[in-house]
C-alpha cells in the first residue's frame, strides 16, 4: 500500500520542492465532506501509481499560511508540484475516472 504523507507548515517546502516524481498535495480540512469523499479514490492513486507519483495532504486549518500562499480558495483542491512547481490544479470532488484524467498530464 502506497504511503499518503501528511504535511505541515514545516515540512511543506522540503517535501514538495525534493521529490523525484510529481506531488499531489490534497489541501483538505477535516470538516469538508467532498474531502473525506475523494481521500479512499486517492489512496487508490497513490496504490495504483506508486513509484510514478506521490500524493500529500495538506490540512487547511492546521496550516492556513501555505493554502494562502497557493491561493487555494475552495476545497478540495489537488494542487500537482512538478519540480517544486505548479503543474496541475483540480478544485472539488471527483468520481475517480475524472480525477485521473486531470491527471493524466503527470502520469
């Protein structure tokens, strides 16, 4: 089973900005419906993908500074870094088949 980080404040950079293949970062709270809908689909991801593509989360009240710095407005918001850069955004929930297709450009 594919490991799924979990992020902070702290960590953010070093983990987005070091990894080898591209970082999905879930910025996601507790509270969010549509988050707690789409984390099993990504844990499949990360199963199905594992060694290709990393997947993060990012709790927004935990860490309200970093969801500032991207602009993440709304969530669930998948936010795709690619040596340490934006590559990829997806707002809101999503059946699986639609998710990967936004993904696609990583995978």
């Amino acid at each position: 089973m594919a490991h799924i980080s979990e992020l902070t404040a702290a960590t953010f950079a070093e983990e987005v900005n070091s990894a080898t293949e591209p970082v999905v970062v879930d910025f996601w709270a507790e509270w969010c419906g549509p988050c707690k809908k789409i984390a099993p689909i990504l844990e499949e991801i990360a199963d199905e993908h594992s060694g290709r593509l990393q997947i993060a989360k990012l709790d927004v009240d935990s860490h309200p500074s970093i969801a500032q710095q991207y602009n993440v407005m709304s969530i669930p918001t998948l936010i795709v870094f690619k040596d340490g850069h934006e590559v990829v955004r997806v707002t809101g929930s999503k059946a699986k088949a639609q998710l990967l297709a936004d993904l696609a450009p990583v995978l």
